[in-house]
C-alpha cells in the first residue's frame, strides 16, 4: 500500500504488473488491451491507491469531463429547473456540467461561449437568447453543441432540442379567445437586439388569424422586472383582459401585479403562462401553462451532447471538425394544461 497522503504514481503500478507505464495508461482507459489485462491493472491500481490525476486524465484523453451548460437567464425558475435537471443527468453518465449564466444579456451570452469554449469544455448545450449570432458557426465547429429551444445560426450544431412553438403559441391563443378575450397583452423576453424569435413571429401570425390584438411587451427576466411591467399594462386606461407571458416566471409577477392593483384572477384578468413550471400548479388560482415536458427535453439535449463527444473520439477536445457526427433534431410537442387562471376548467 503506498504511503499516507503520497499519490502511487503510473510507474509504480506498471512495477506491480510487470507491464510498461503507456500498457498500463491503456489498460486504465480501457482500450488496446485486453479485458483481463484491464482488470488486472484496476486491481493492482486500487491495492495502491493510484487515482489518475484529473489534469493528465484530460491532457492524456483529450476531454475534461465537463459539459458546458449556457443558460439565458437564471432568474428563470424553469431554466432553473432545467438546469438541476440537466447537471443530473450529466452526473449519472460521469460527466460534470459547468453552468454559467448569461443573465438575459447576449453579448454575454457570446462572451461566455467563447469563454467555454476556451476552457476547453467537451460539450456545449445552450439556451439562446441571440440563436442568430454568427459565433455559432465558429463554436459549433469545435466542440459538439446542442441548443435547447432554438435552432443556431450556421447549422454547425451537433443537434437541437427546438419547441413548435407555433402549436404553443396556437393553443395559448385559441384557448383565450374560445373564453371571449379579444385584446391581450404578451410578455416576452425578446430585446430589440434579437428580433424574430420564432415564438414572437408566431404570435403576431396566430393574433391575426384569430382577430385578436396582442401587445407585446418585452420584459426583462426577474420577478422584480415582470410585476413592474404588469403594474404599468394592468393600471393604464386600457388595460388587457387578458395577459400571455412565455415564460411562468412572468406569469408570477403578472400575479403579484393583480394583487397590488386589487384585481381578481382571471374576474379581471386572466393569466396564462408557456413552460407549466412545477410551482405554477400549487399558485391561487393555479396558473394555465403550455408543457414542454422538461423532463424530455433533459433526456433529450443530454443524449444529444454526451452522443457527440462520444462520437467525436479522442479528437473532440482538439476542435474535431463539426464537433462530432450530427445528432440530429428533436422538436418537442406542446400540451396545454388549462387550470383556473383564465377561468377555462
């Protein structure tokens, strides 16, 4: 047993086996060697107590471990979510996720990509905010990325978890105009700097289609950020009787807004919200939501990364082109869960 508080050195197992130091460092990662040399090396490994160094494992294999995670804003309870979700499932395949957050800012967005990409993560799954950004080309030919949401300019991604969001967008509005509301409000995240999301596309689409007018709002992500909006929307003279938010998040300060303002939901005003975020159910009157079933979209965007940095080889930490083969696209269908808040059950 090697000495207390001494790290057993490669060579010290290549002595124990009789097997050179490179036959050993195979037979450790499992490859040009036999199973039963393999085991053999484990098992003089662990009488020794030789652990591989995380620092020569990556410079030796090529790959880290880790797996970026790109977030567009934390203040997002779902992203939250999906963020938990996401780090999970990484961990139960041994791999680490590294979550930055871009805070609902693209140009950091883009600096954190860089910045990843930089530090040489095998991975990237990202949210967008700015999935038009020509920087995507760039990154997604040197490491496998998988966007969530949105599809990335280039299309150099490795594979893409997108939402129909005009189906979501079609049930949310269908939905509020069968209960009689003609004029809504529509929060959304979008900045002017990212234009012609497709889920705000669809909205103006589905509105006059459906003879309804929408007004759209951009609001920044943030409870704060949303209640102060709905204050301003639900206080004027011309208020909406109803309010379509993209993310539940905001659909929670719509909520606190009516209870400043004195308003009834949905009596005054109904509320719907489009991820159907766990807490949304347990709020009074539980909140109306658009699922995406989040669960699937983990699976789904971790299968997807974990496939390319697989597929990509011992190459992949070395900018192999394309980031790995192509993983493919998988478009994740809307379910609306029509609770009391617009008054619907």
């Amino acid at each position: 047993m090697a000495a207390r508080g001494k790290r057993a050195t490669i060579r010290e197992v290549a002595e124990e086996t009789g097997l050179s130091p490179a036959a050993v460092s195979y037979a450790l990662r499992g490859v040009q060697t036999s199973e039963e040399t393999q085991a053999r090396v484990r098992a003089a490994a662990e009488r020794l107590g030789y652990e591989a160094h995380p620092i020569a494992r990556a410079l030796a294999s090529g790959r880290t471990g880790q797996i970026g995670l790109l977030c567009g804003s934390l203040e997002d309870y779902w992203q939250q979510s999906l963020a938990v979700g996401i780090g999970r499932a990484l961990l139960a395949r041994d791999r680490y996720a590294l979550i930055v957050d871009a805070g609902g800012d693209p140009e950091r967005e883009l600096a954190l990509a860089r910045r990843l990409r930089d530090q040489r993560v095998d991975g990237l799954i990202v949210q967008p905010l700015d999935p038009a950004a020509a920087l995507w080309a760039e990154i997604g030919g040197a490491l496998p990325v998988v966007s969530i949401g949105d599809a990335l300019h280039g299309g150099r991604s490795h594979g893409e978890v997108v939402f129909d969001n005009r189906r979501g967008v079609t049930l949310a509005l269908e939905h509020l105009r069968g209960l009689g509301h003609r004029h809504l409000a529509v929060f959304t995240a979008t900045r002017a700097s990212t234009p012609d999301r497709p889920a705000d596309v669809h909205v103006d689409a589905e509105a006059g289609r459906l003879g309804l007018r929408a007004d759209v709002v951009a609001v920044p992500q943030g409870l704060a950020a949303a209640t102060d909006a709905a204050l301003r929307v639900l206080g004027g003279p011309d208020r909406p009787s109803a309010v379509f938010c993209f993310t539940d998040s905001m659909a929670y300060g719509v909520y606190a807004a009516t209870r400043e303002l004195g308003l009834d939901v949905p009596g005054d005003v109904a509320v719907c919200g489009y991820d159907d975020h766990p807490m949304s159910a347990l709020l009074t009157p539980p909140l109306t939501s658009v699922d995406w079933d989040i669960d699937g979209i983990v699976e789904a965007a971790v299968g997807l990364v974990v496939g390319g940095v697989d597929g990509a080889g011992d190459g992949a930490g070395d900018g192999a082109a394309d980031g790995g083969a192509r993983g493919g696209r998988v478009v994740r269908e809307p379910a609306l869960r029509v609770r009391t808040s617009t008054g619907g059950e």
